[in-house]
C-alpha cells in the first residue's frame, strides 16, 4: 500500500475512532516499533505486550496484559487467546531446551477452561513432562492476576530441523 493511502485511511480512522480504538491504536503502533527495535520475535507478541522469563525452577512463564484487542464480546479474554498463550508459553520452553538448528511445533494441545479469564493479566507458566528426542510433552498453567486458575493444557510437540532461509 502506498504511504499516501495508509496516512488517509489513519487519518479518517482517527477522526471517527472513539478512545477505546485510539487507545489500542496505540498499543499496536508501540508494540511494532518494539518489535522493529527487536524486543519482539512476533507481531502477536509486539500487539499484545507480552512479558517472558525464565524462572529459576526451569519452569518458563509469559504474563499477558488483559486488554480490549484480546477480548470477546462478552468483555473477557477470548478462549482462542488463552490456548494461545498456553501454546507459544509451552512451546517457547521447548525451543529453550533445543539446540539452535532445531525448533519444535505443536503436534497436538489439549486445553481444560476453568475460569473466565478477567483482570489486568493473565500469567501462563509451562514446565517440560517429557523431553525426547523426537517428541517434547508439556504441561501449562493460566492463571488470573489473583493467582486463580483459569485454564491448564497439555502439548506434545514434534521437533524438526529448522528449515534453511
């Protein structure tokens, strides 16, 4: 798209939009430039602000900001964002523990949903049940911003070589 389009559909965007869409407007164009300064892997992590890390058990967590853009209707996390959260966490913990011309995809997930994921957050942490060396098993867990369970999930992931560029 050329930059004189895209600045006349911003701008008749904003002129219409209402704090709500100018706020998650907002969201997204600092996620990017995040994401081109490199602090980002991916777009999805860039617009949704995730924080990562390593915890000490070996265990990895991501912390996921609640806000509009991964709502449903209803003003709660959308179930396809938690099984999200659920997969790239369990999944970014097996990428941990692979060497660097390996990575691993999600093979099959199983997702339980407990709760209605509301708050300022949800935190997922993942930990490895099985690690061989064609197939990881993993186990993760949601929880709101009050430590209550939300959701739990099971993934077995098959590991490949990564493929040249």
């Amino acid at each position: 798209m050329e930059e004189k389009q895209l600045l006349h559909k911003l701008n008749t965007f904003l002129e219409e939009s209402s704090e709500e869409e100018r706020t998650l407007l907002d969201i997204i164009v600092d996620g990017f430039t995040k994401k081109r300064r490199g602090d980002y892997k991916t777009y999805l992590d860039a617009m949704t602000h995730i924080e990562t890390r390593m915890l000490d058990s070996g265990e990895y967590e991501i912390v996921l900001p609640v806000q509009p853009l991964i709502e449903n209707p209803l003003k709660m996390v959308h179930g396809g964002m938690t099984a999200t959260l659920l997969d790239t966490t369990m999944g970014s913990l097996v990428n941990q523990s692979l060497p660097a011309d390996s990575t691993a995809l999600t093979a099959e997930m199983n997702v339980h949903y407990l709760k209605p994921g509301l708050g300022k957050h949800l935190r997922c942490v993942a930990s490895l049940t099985h690690k061989g060396k064609q197939l990881c098993v993993t186990e993760g867990k949601v929880y709101d911003q009050n430590g209550k369970l939300v959701a739990i999930a099971t993934a077995t992931f098959f590991i490949i070589t990564k493929p040249k560029k």
